[in-house]
C-alpha cells in the first residue's frame, strides 16, 4: 500500500448527499414529509394570528 494520493476528487457534498438520499429512501421521504407539514403548519399559524 502507498501513500500516494488518488487521482480521482474527492465526491462533493451535494453528490454525497444524493446518493444517500437514494440509498434511505424510506427515512428520507418521512423528513420530507414532516418538514412539509412543519412548514404547512407555521404559515397557517402565522395567518391565522395576523388576520
């Protein structure tokens, strides 16, 4: 084994994370979900207290 380093880059975040996401389909789409609901949940908060 050498310590030389390897001629490929190192992957990127945002490629890192997509493959991730393909690989946890499951998890990923109940984060998607919730974080939908959340955000569903705080724009109708805040229209019902500003009307």
């Amino acid at each position: 084994m050498s310590n030389s380093p390897s001629t490929e880059p190192k992957p990127s975040y945002v490629k890192l994370a997509m493959r991730n996401m393909v690989q946890k389909r499951l998890t990923s789409l109940k984060h998607f979900a919730l974080t939908t609901v959340g955000i569903l949940a705080a724009l109708v908060g805040l229209a019902y207290l500003t009307r």
